[in-house]
C-alpha cells in the first residue's frame, strides 16, 4: 500500500478549484473536490493506474484525469508524491 503526499501547490490547487465551484454551488464544489480526493484515493491500491505524462516523458510522473482536470503525480516505489490539480483546457506551464 503506498503512502500519499499533497505538496502545497496541489493543496492550493484544490482551494482554487472549491473557490471558482463555490462561486455559483458550494454543494456542488464540495462535491467535486471530493471526486478528485477519491480518484487520489485510489493510488493506494493502484499506484500506477494512472498514465504517464506526455510532454514530461519521464516514467516517474504520471497523471489521473477526472473530468476536465489532470492530477499529476510523482511514483517512486511506495512513496507518491500529488504534485497538482490543472484544467486541462490550459496549457502546463
């Protein structure tokens, strides 16, 4: 089973996402916020199930999708690393 870690930017990210929701449901942002948590969930039994990055190239960051949004991580043997939550209608800077 592996160990999940949120850096402060993916936390922020998820403060981002509830607070542009919140604006017209604050139901409906929780709601969501709990779908990408449990989509990260999943990482404990499945760490790799999700893909790797296309334009990072590198086996040790991979990436779920839930909706419109692309939660990118790190995997290194049982440690796993939530580097960010971006929209995918933007590009990755």
């Amino acid at each position: 089973m592996a160990q999940i870690n949120w850096t402060k930017k993916s936390l922020k990210d998820l403060r981002s996402i509830n607070d542009y929701i919140s604006l017209d449901s604050v139901f409906y942002a929780a709601r969501f916020i709990n779908k990408l948590i449990g989509r990260v969930d999943q990482l404990f039994e499945f760490p790799e199930s999700g893909r790797m990055v296309p334009e990072k190239n590198d086996p040790e960051i991979r990436e779920l999708i839930e909706g419109n949004y692309r939660i990118f991580y790190r995997l290194r043997k049982e440690k796993i690393i939530i580097l960010r939550i971006h929209n995918a209608a933007r590009r990755i800077k």
